[in-house]
C-alpha cells in the first residue's frame, strides 16, 4: 500500500509514527530472543492485545517458521474467571482438533496480562490439548506493576493499550459460549485490506533494519506533533526521570521524619512525599515495600534510616 496520512490523533505523548516504530521495536526483540534461544518454539497470539506484534514478527526478514512459527488463537474471557474450566478446555480443543492445530514442544503465550485470566484460560486449555508441552507467559504492558499474576518475561510497552483497544480489530474475539461453534474460530488475521495501520506495520516490519525509518514516508506522513501531545510528553520526560531517580536510590538510605501514630506508636514519614508507614516498616526498615510512597517519590526503594 502507498503511505498515507492515518487520521487518528493520539491522547498520549506519542506520535502514530512514534506508536507504531516501538511496536515494531518491540516485536523485533521478542522475536529475535526467542530464534537465538535455539529453543524450536510456537508463539501463540492469544487474541488482539498481541496482534500486530506478530503481525510485525510474520514480516521481518528473520521470520523463520522452523525455529518459530506463529499461531492465532482467539480466545475471549472479557477478565471473567470461567465456572467451569474443563468444560471450556474440552469444547476449546475442539476447535483446535478442527484446525490441526500442532505445537513445537516449547510454547509461548504473548498477551496483554492484567487479571491474568485470559492468558491462564488459554495456557489450560493448551495444556488440556497436549500435556506435554512446556508452556511460558509473556506479557506485553504498559509497565511492571499491571500484571497481577507472575509471567516468564515482560515487555514494557508504553503504547500497547492503542494496539489492544483502539486501533481497529484485526483477530476474531471467540468467547466461551461460542467455543462449541467452529465456523467462529478464525484463526487468521481479519479486515486487513483497508486497515492503513496494519498496512503501514507490514510495509516497515520488511525494512526494519535494512533502512533509517525515519526516512519512510509512512514515518514523515504521521510524525504529527501536536500542541496536545508536546504538553503530554513534557509530563511523562518529567515521570521518566523520577523513576529513573528511584531506580538510582534503590537500597540508599534516607532519614525520615519521626511520628507517633493515634494508638500512640512510632511511625515513619517521607519527608518528599509526606506519606506515612505502619508500624511494621519502624520495625522493618529493609523491608522497602512495607513504606508505600507517592508513585513517583524518588524514595520509594530506599531505606528509612534513624
């Protein structure tokens, strides 16, 4: 497809251009991992928050369906936790006999992981099908404190949430009550011929690293800064470094302010973000996560130190 201007505006602090280089990025690293693990494995697409990652990975140069090949499997639990999970697996594997579905032996699931109950439905119901595969978790998210559930890797994402939930749909949602319904099973990508953003992932997923990106059309086209998201990025530079000052301070100490809490007992206060400890981190200051700070306080990980 000719490059276009895609109209969409972004709320964030990112450019359609800028979204669509770190999916790309993004995509590329996880796909790279895994072929030099040596590991022969399956990638399952668990649906639409992965997508047009693998979207992506199906059109670089280093795709190679031997080492990794990757399969879509849409499967839609909407993050209500099933009554009955064997029922699920039983009618699930159905559909994946229908299909002739084969695994390599090692398997990894990329998902956006929240709750966790989509991607360990869909692992159930993998390993339901055949119990010998050895099955790994990788999330996709916007940061490491979503994922409520443990997984093998995580991949930070800033704009993922746009790929999951904004940007057209481009797998087949395939719920519970539908998985007696073969014909509903679709396991390819959908709506693809008028969808300029898979187009435009395609088009720089084959030149990723034989050129600059910056230099496409398809990057100049929609780099559209706005006034909006200037502001927005202003914002997040400033979140970055305080992070970045947290990490920094990790395990250094710093001197709190000493309080005498309403049953009369000694507490800590941040003298940065005034946020006050229980009883708990008085007794265990080494133990950081028992002194909740503000979000950004650049003494979140350092330790209270009379």
């Amino acid at each position: 497809m000719n490059p276009i201007h895609i109209n969409y505006t972004c709320n964030g602090h990112q450019t359609v251009s800028d979204c669509i280089k770190e999916l790309i990025e993004i995509s590329y690293n996880i796909y790279d991992e895994i072929i030099k693990s040596n590991i022969p494995t399956t990638l399952v697409c668990g649906g639409q928050s992965p997508s047009y990652f693998c979207l992506a990975m199906m059109n670089f140069d280093i795709y190679n369906s031997d080492q990794c090949d990757i399969i879509i499997l849409p499967h839609s639990k909407g993050g209500e936790i099933s009554t009955d999970q064997t029922k699920e697996n039983k009618e699930y594997c159905e559909r994946l006999k229908d299909k002739n579905i084969i695994f390599k032996s090692n398997v990894i699931i990329l998902d956006g992981v929240h709750t966790g109950t989509g991607i360990n439905a869909l692992s159930s119901a993998i390993q339901y099908y055949n119990t010998k595969l050895q099955i790994h978790k990788y999330a996709i998210n916007v940061d490491y404190l979503i994922s409520k559930i443990p997984v093998t890797k995580t991949y930070i994402v800033k704009s993922e949430p746009l790929f999951s939930d904004t940007f057209p749909r481009i797998i087949k949602s395939f719920k519970p009550n539908e998985f007696t319904q073969s014909s509903k099973f679709i396991t390819q990508f959908i709506n693809m011929d008028d969808n300029p953003i898979a187009n435009m992932i395609i088009d720089l997923s084959k030149l990723y690293l034989k050129i600059n990106l910056d230099d496409t059309l398809w990057i100049k086209l929609n780099h559209v800064v706005t006034d909006e998201i200037n502001k927005n990025k202003i914002i997040y530079d400033e979140q970055q470094n305080k992070l970045r000052i947290q990490k920094n301070n990790r395990r250094i100490k710093f001197k709190p302010n000493i309080k005498i809490n309403s049953f009369k007992y000694k507490v800590y206060e941040c003298p940065e973000c005034l946020s006050c400890s229980g009883t708990s981190a008085v007794k265990n200051p080494y133990d950081t996560s028992l002194f909740s700070h503000n979000l950004y306080c650049k003494n979140k990980y350092s330790i209270p130190c009379e």
